[in-house]
C-alpha cells in the first residue's frame, strides 16, 4: 500500500448542519519512518461535540482552530505497526490525538499506551475523552457530595451518561434530560438515574418542580437551550454549575442569551467553564479515579458506531438531531 485515506478541513461551517463541502478526502502518501518515530494504524475514530469549535477560526479559545487544508482533528485508537521508537513496540495499542486518517505519523509525543483488556469501543466511550470529562467535571469542578442532587443534560451522551452513573455512585439524586423517550428509559431504567426529563415534550417548569422538590444543588451542562435558565432557577444556594459543552449553539451564529444574573447572585452560584486540554497533564489521576468505578461494574455504555472515514461528515450532525445512541465513533 502506497496511499492511505485522509479527510482535510477546507472551508469553515457557516452554522446549521455540517455539510461535505467543507471537508475534502484526499490520498496521501504512506510516511517514511524515521528514528524516534511510530507508524499507527487508527482502528476507531471519535465524534465529539467539541469538533465544531474546532473548525470555527476563533483562535481566542481554549484550542487553536483546525487550519484549513490540515486533517480534521480527532481522538482515536489504533495499533502501531510500524516502530522505530525505543518507547513503543509493533502491536501496541495507543489512544490520543490522531485524526480523521487511516494511518497516523508521530514521534510518539501525545500517545497513550492502552494496556487495559477491553475492546476500542470500551475504551473511547468510557476511558477516553467521555470518561475523563465526566471524572474532571465532576469531582474537580463539581465537587459533589452525598444526599445532593444533581441534573445533567445531555445525559443519554457519553459525558453526561457517566456523569450521571459517576453521581449516582456516590450517593446523589440524579437527574437525566435527554430528547426522546427511549433515551429517558435507557438513563432510568439501565443507568440508574432517578428520574429523567424529556426536554422535547415534557412541560419542563412543572417537571423540574417534580423531579427536583428540594432544588438543585449542581447542574452539569452539555447542550443549552431553554431548560437552560429553568434550571438555573431550581438552584439552591451556594450551587454548583459545570459548563462542559453548549451543542444547542454550536450550529448558531449567535449564541441564545444565558440565564438572569439576579438569580445567580441571590444564590451565590459558581459557576465554570472548563475543556479537557488544560487537564490532559493529569490524565493519570483522573484515569486512577475513573477506573475503580469501571471495575466495580457501576459504569455502562453503549457506543454508536458508523462505519468508513468518510461517515465521519454526516456523522457529526447526528449531534445536531439527538439520533446517535450512546459515543458516537467510526469503525476504519
């Protein structure tokens, strides 16, 4: 083999749905691998909500943008099949930064070894970015205590679905709001969330006030939207607000305006904003909190996988829809 398959980032989305035009597939040539460096060919790809920033030219954010005509930044997994690296060996499995890209050159600088005995689904829906959000966010941000209780929107998707499990673990109320009906069974019935929200049928105001009769003391944000500032207004004082993605936006030009500041001070919220990669040098400890849990059998998933390179396009506005089930990932 000569070639092998590449997807190039060519033009900026303008907001709604990500359509093809902005991406181009190329064939590159098969890299020489010199000293010090590895060869990898990627075996599952990530789809996370975190990529339509990422191709958004705004460089006063917590991430350089994706220049245009570079590869499409993704997190993988996949075996080294090729080694000249004293670190790495033909065989070994590695996760990190790879791509959209069948084979990934490196000197090695931002992989991880994957020793654990599970399949790459296993690992970049629990042990990867999903996992080590949730753990940050959580514990780090949140910092959570038993009896309280907490909501978690986004909460059939691979953050926001162990963050609940992770809560629920250690003694909190958990509340789930999710798109549809069976996503709410799924996060009640299978992850053990007490109660979840339809935000898309539901009368909100009224089942907030049912799910929550003693308020809110921690709020654990993925999407957005209008149950955005209900909720804010189901706090109790001194909460705790977790902001981790805002999908609802992301296909907006400009954002929908945020909760009342008034309710915020009378409750003396904190409220923050973190992303991953001001963490990633702490990837250890958060994989040593994650993992006990994992072991203990108190975290389940489910993975939705797509499968070839170029499903990756499409696949991203099954964010936009609530139609991906579980980490949204691509089979190369």
């Amino acid at each position: 083999m000569n070639t092998f398959t590449a997807i190039n980032l060519v033009k900026r989305p303008q907001g709604g749905p990500i359509t093809a035009d902005i991406f181009e597939v190329v064939q590159k040539p098969m890299p020489t691998v010199n000293p010090g460096e590895i060869l990898v060919k990627q075996n599952h790809m990530s789809l996370d909500p975190a990529m339509f920033g990422w191709m958004q030219p705004d460089t006063d954010s917590y991430i350089p943008p994706v220049n245009l005509g570079e590869v499409m930044r993704s997190s993988g997994v996949g075996e080294v099949v090729e080694s000249h690296h004293p670190d790495f060996k033909v065989g070994d499995r590695v996760m990190g930064m790879m791509g959209w890209q069948e084979y990934f050159h490196s000197n090695g600088q931002g992989l991880n070894k994957v020793d654990a005995p599970l399949p790459d689904e296993a690992i970049l829906s629990v042990f990867a970015l999903p996992g080590l959000t949730a753990t940050q966010g959580l514990f780090n941000v949140g910092k959570p205590k038993a009896g309280e209780t907490i909501i978690v929107t986004g909460a059939a998707g691979s953050v926001g679905s162990i963050v609940g499990q992770l809560a629920k673990a250690d003694g909190l109320t958990v509340i789930g709001v999710v798109g549809s009906d069976e996503k709410a069974d799924w996060i009640v019935n299978e992850l053990g969330f007490d109660s979840a929200i339809n935000y898309k049928t539901d009368d909100l105001e009224a089942k907030l006030a049912q799910c929550a009769p003693n308020g809110i003391d921690l709020f654990f944000e993925n999407t957005a939207g209008p149950i955005q500032s209900l909720i804010i207004d189901k706090m109790n004082p001194h909460g705790r607000v977790m902001v981790c993605g805002l999908i609802a936006d992301y296909s907006s030009q400009t954002p929908a305006p945020g909760p009342s500041w008034m309710n915020i001070l009378k409750r003396r919220l904190t409220i923050q904003g973190f992303t991953m990669p001001d963490h990633f040098g702490e990837v250890p400890s958060l994989l040593a909190k994650l993992t006990p849990y994992v072991l203990q059998g108190k975290i389940k998933h489910r993975a939705h996988v797509l499968n070839g390179l170029e499903s990756s396009i499409d696949g991203l506005n099954l964010f936009f829809s609530g139609a991906n089930k579980g980490k949204l990932m691509v089979k190369l």
